[in-house]
C-alpha cells in the first residue's frame, strides 16, 4: 500500500477497500458480484492491509456453494444443517401465510424453501426481496410446525 491508500484506509475505514488485480484473481471460478467480493476482501484483510488469503480461501470453500455440491441431499437425508454464502430471493405466500425463499444457485426453489415465522420477523429485510448473506439451511419435513 502507498501513502495514498493508508490515508483513504484511515479516514474512510468503515467504507474503503483495496481493490487490486492479484486480490480479485482469489475469486476466479466464483461468479459473486463485485459487493460481495469486497465484503470479502475487507473482512479478510488485516489492519496492516495484508490480505489473509488462505482464510478467505478456506471461508470460500466452506460457506459457498452451488448446485453441483449436494446439499439439498444432505438436508434431507443427512438431517445436516449447512451454512452458506448465497443469493436469496424471497417471497411472500399471502394464500398460505407463509414466507418462501429460493437460492437458484443451489437448486433450492421457491416451492422447497420456507422461512419460519420467527425468523422473518427477527429479519425484517427479508421482505419480497434479493438479499444476498450467510444463511443457514435446516431441513424440515412438510407440514413442520414453526
């Protein structure tokens, strides 16, 4: 970094990110939008302005997934609880009082996903809307109560 990037760093802390062309190369093979990649990069970046590769790597390969991984099985078979990095698209389902989501990166469409009643109400943000997050998936069988 140049005097230049720690003066940016220093006065626009929350808002600033360093944006190079060997930082980016970390995401070839991942189709996330650039907002993404910079939240990345922020969170993986130290106060020294070195980028903690190997753990942004390691986050990536746990908590991004997409429709060739086996995760929908695994939810219904395994019982697992899976944690991702993804693209949510929500719904709301006036007729059944219910919200819905899909995460077409995953397979996971709006007829398979549900979102408890507890949990839109803790996240609001979560109405008719793209929202993009680390979102935890749980399989429930049909007709599970909330």
């Amino acid at each position: 970094m140049n005097d230049l990037d720690y003066k940016i760093r220093d006065h626009f802390k929350e808002e600033s990110v360093l944006k190079t062309p060997d930082r980016y190369q970390i995401f070839h093979g991942n189709p996330l939008p650039s907002f993404i990649k910079d939240w990345l990069i922020k969170k993986f970046t130290g106060t020294e302005g070195n980028l903690q590769a190997e753990n942004l790597v390691k986050f990536m390969s746990n908590h991004i997934a997409n429709k060739s991984d086996s995760i929908k099985r695994r939810l219904q078979t395994d019982r697992t609880e899976e944690q991702v990095l993804c693209r949510l698209i929500v719904e709301t389902d006036i007729k059944n009082d219910v919200m819905k989501f899909s995460i077409p990166d995953l397979g996971i469409k709006p007829n398979e996903g549900r979102i408890p009643s507890y949990v839109a109400k803790k996240y609001p943000q979560l109405r008719d809307n793209e929202v993009w997050g680390i979102v935890k998936l749980v399989y429930s069988p049909p007709n599970f109560p909330d």
